[in-house]
C-alpha cells in the first residue's frame, strides 16, 4: 500500500526579491559629447631692418691718425701751455673749498617742497576789484593781516578799502570771513604788526597817513593816527615799521613815502606826534655826480623802499624811483636842503653811502637776519640782488623773473634761503645752499595775476603769506628742507660771502 515515489522538486520565486533588486538598478545621465578643435594664428612673415651712417670707408685706425694730426698744432699747444698752470691753481683752491659742505641733491620735484593750506579772501574786496596790497603776521605768528588797494591806480585814489585777519588757530577758520574786517577810508599801501602786542597793526595809506588799529576794541579800532599837515606825508606811503625808541619796551612808527621823507612817529593818546624827520635830497647824497642826472632846485628822492637794520639800530636802507639805493644814518646832524613849509622839526639829510644805481625802481629790500652786512634787493629789473653793506656792487645777482619783483624776504630759519614775488604771479624760494641758482621751490607756478607782497612766519617758520591781485592771501606751507637749519649753514653762508668779495 506504501511504496517510495520520487516527484520532481517545485520552486517559487520569492517577490520580494525581485521587487528589491528593480529598485536598486543604477541609472546614469550626462550631457552630449563635446566636440573641441585647435587652431593657432600668427604672422605668417616677418621682416627686420636696421639702420646706420654709411661707412666713409676708412678703418678705425686711419681715422685714429687723422685725429692726431689734428690735436698735433703749435697753436694748441701754445694754448695748453699758458692755461695748464691756471687750471691746477683752481683745482686745488676747489679741494680746499668748504662752499658746498652739506650740499644734498634734491630729486623731489618743487611742488613736494610746498603745499598750500589756506586760501583767504574778503568777498566785497574782490566783488571791487581790490588787490592784496600788503600782508603781516602778528608777532604769536597766529594771526595774518592783509591790506587791500589798487597796484595800477596811476591817479589819485579815494576808493575805500579794508584791512582783514584771520586767526589760523581759531576753531572754525573760514576762508571767505575774516575773523575782523576794519574799514578804511582809502587804499591801504602798507601794514606792519606790533613786535610783541598782538592786537596791534600800523599801516600806512594812500593818502599819505599812518594809522595805528587796535584789533582787540570792539567798536572804534582806530587807536592812533597822524593828521593831515605840514608835518606828515604829502604822497603814499610805501613803508611802515615799529622802531624801539628811548623809552625801554616802547615803540615808535618809522614811516617813508614816495615824496622823500622818512618820518619818525610817537604815539601820543589818539594821535601820532612827529619826532624826527629826514629828507632826501638829490643835491645832498654822496657822490651825487655818479648819480646819473642832473636837477635843478631841491629835487626830492622818491622813496619806494625801505629797511631798518636788526644789528645796527642807526642804520636803514632806502631804495628809490630812480633806481638809488642808499645806506642811511638816523643820526644824521646835516640838515636837508628843503623849504620850510611849517614843519615842527628840522629835516636831517640821513644818506651817508650810495650803492651802485638800478636800471629801475627798487620795490623791495630786506636785512638777513643772521649777517649783519647782508641784505637783499629787487625792482623792476627781474633780479635778486645780494648786497654786502660795505661794497658798492652788489654780491650776487640773481634772474628771478623776465617781469617786475614786488617784494623779496630771507627765511626767518634758513641763513641761505630768501623768496621772491613777481607781478607774473609766481613766489620763487631760492637756496643758495645748493649751489645752484635756479628755484629751490615755486609757488603757483603759472599763475596769471600778480604776487604782489609776501611775509614769512617768525614764529611758525614753515608758513608763508602770499598776497594777490585777485584779491586773494594763500597760506603756503614748507617742508622740512626749506625751513630746518643745516650742520654749518651760517659758516657756509660766511664762506660764500668771502669768496664771492674776494
């Protein structure tokens, strides 16, 4: 009933399986393939050329014995015999020279030596047309004055103008408003600060007056002032400056003016009282016959210039019309050949040295500070003259500009450095220092109105004030190298000066 049967083995597939492998089938994608080609450009010729002298067809050496038949004459010969020992006697006095000790190479250009700071104008001065006639710093160096009027005014002017400062240290500069403003009542020609009372300008004017403004009053500045009459000036004034007197601290006004006189104020309450006064007269200067022209009567030196030495307080400068320049004594006893015209002092003759004459008015002089027999001229002959007090001729002359020179000044810091103001607009700073006679520095080069007055700072040496026709003072301000004193600058300035005598 049992029996063994073998059956055939049945299989299920498992659907799990399957369901789990489809899952994990991979699936690929990618963009087409790109399809990329080279390609290569250039000049597909190229050329080179080259050019010379054409060949004379002489070789090196005939042309070498054609040149010593040339150097082989007698003439040269003779020539080099006679110079050679001239030559060596200059080449050792060069090796024993000390004239450019401390001498460095500038490779700055001139507008790295200054940069300007301020531009300073009064808006009614320009709206009329006035020009910077005068600048000064007060004697803390933090206040500027400037002067306003005409420089082409050849008529009689009554137009009235204003005297400005500005205090660089005050919180709030603006440049367009000055800190104070004092009307006047006519052209103001020239400005001077107090030595050490801060709030007080003298100035001379137009119509021949001196004023002395008090900037700390707060209604009437006029502190003092010279009246109309025998005793004060009859032309523009051109120069102003407070002289020491007798009395220990107090200071006198020494003025000069185009008709001659130079003048010798005290301050009296509100008034100026004359002290002394001095007349030139062409009749009465040394050596008036090398003069170079004769004038009948009693001719009167038109004063355009003036200068009162630090070192000796009884010499002064004067420069003129005429191109006279004169070493002047304030104790002079010769009494000035003019007519008496109710004057309540006798006018002394101060001239006692006449320098070598100009071809033109002298506009400015200035004493160095740290020589006491040098000082600097200019006018409208361009140049900078170097004078020594005790030579006629002047040291140096110096071409700074192809126009006129309103004003030169030394450096308050610097023995070998003076500037320069021309009517082309430009303020050139000169150092002798360097050996060289060209520009150390220019300012506004290119400008197109005049520079027609300029005033270093004594306190804060690195400024300079420079007064326009446009009615503008820039504020300038001097690197390191136009105002830091170098090892030996006053013995080279010496040496300089013994060289260029002997």
């Amino acid at each position: 009933m049992f029996s063994d049967e073998t059956v055939a083995s049945v299989s299920v597939p498992s659907l799990w399986r399957q369901s789990h492998q489809s899952e994990l089938n991979s699936r690929s994608c990618q963009t087409r393939h790109l399809q990329t080609v080279d390609a290569d450009a250039q000049a597909v010729t190229t050329r080179t050329g080259s050019a010379q002298t054409e060949s004379s067809g002489q070789d090196a050496q005939t042309l070498y014995q054609q040149n010593l038949e040339e150097l082989d004459k007698p003439e040269l010969k003779r020539f080099l015999n006679q110079v050679v020992e001239t030559i060596i006697q200059e080449l050792v006095k060069n090796t024993r020279s000390h004239a450019f000790d401390g001498f460095k190479v500038c490779w700055k250009e001139c507008n790295e030596l200054v940069s300007r700071l301020h531009c300073l104008q009064h808006p009614s001065a320009q709206e009329r047309g006035l020009h910077v006639t005068c600048v000064s710093w007060s004697c803390t160096g933090s206040v500027v004055a400037c002067g306003f009027g005409r420089i082409d005014d050849g008529d009689w002017c009554t137009e009235k103008s204003f005297v400005c400062t500005w205090n660089l240290n005050r919180k709030g500069l603006s440049p367009t408003h000055a800190d104070l403003v004092i009307d006047v009542p006519t052209a103001v020609t020239a400005l001077c600060c107090h030595p050490s009372q801060p709030a007080l300008i003298a100035g001379g004017l137009y119509s021949g007056e001196v004023v002395v403004w008090d900037t700390s009053r707060t209604q009437d500045t006029v502190l003092a002032q010279s009246s109309l009459s025998a005793d004060s000036h009859r032309e523009p004034v051109c120069k102003v400056s407070w002289m020491p007197i007798q009395k220990k601290g107090e200071f006198g006004i020494l003025s000069a003016c185009s008709g001659g006189r130079v003048l010798l104020w005290n301050m009296d309450q509100s008034s100026l009282i004359l002290n002394t006064g001095y007349a030139l007269v062409v009749q009465q200067l040394p050596h008036s016959s090398s003069v170079g022209f004769k004038a009948r009567g009693c001719s009167n030196v038109g004063v355009t210039a003036l200068a009162r030495s630090s070192w000796d307080s009884d010499t002064f400068l004067v420069g003129s019309e005429g191109g006279l320049l004169l070493r002047c004594s304030f104790s002079s006893q010769t009494v000035a050949e003019v007519p008496f015209d109710g004057q309540s002092v006798t006018f002394k003759a101060p001239a006692v040295f006449l320098f070598r004459k100009r071809c033109g008015p002298i506009h400015s002089i200035h004493y160095s500070p740290f020589h006491r027999n040098l000082f600097v001229s200019a006018g409208t002959d361009g140049h900078a003259h170097i004078h020594s007090l005790l030579h006629v001729n002047p040291l140096l002359s110096i071409r700074v500009s192809d126009s006129y020179v309103y004003q030169v000044q030394w450096s308050p810091s610097r023995p070998l450095v003076f500037a320069a103001a021309t009517s082309q607009g430009e303020v050139h700073i000169f150092d002798l220092g360097h050996g060289s006679l060209r520009p150390a520095a220019t300012v506004e080069k290119g400008g197109s109105h005049a520079a027609t007055s300029l005033a270093f700072n004594s306190q804060h040496t690195h400024l300079l004030a420079v007064g326009k026709t446009d009615g503008t003072v820039s504020i300038w301000q001097l690197s390191g190298d136009l105002t830091e004193q170098h090892t030996r600058e006053i013995s080279q300035l010496e040496q300089i000066v013994s060289e260029v005598v002997e």
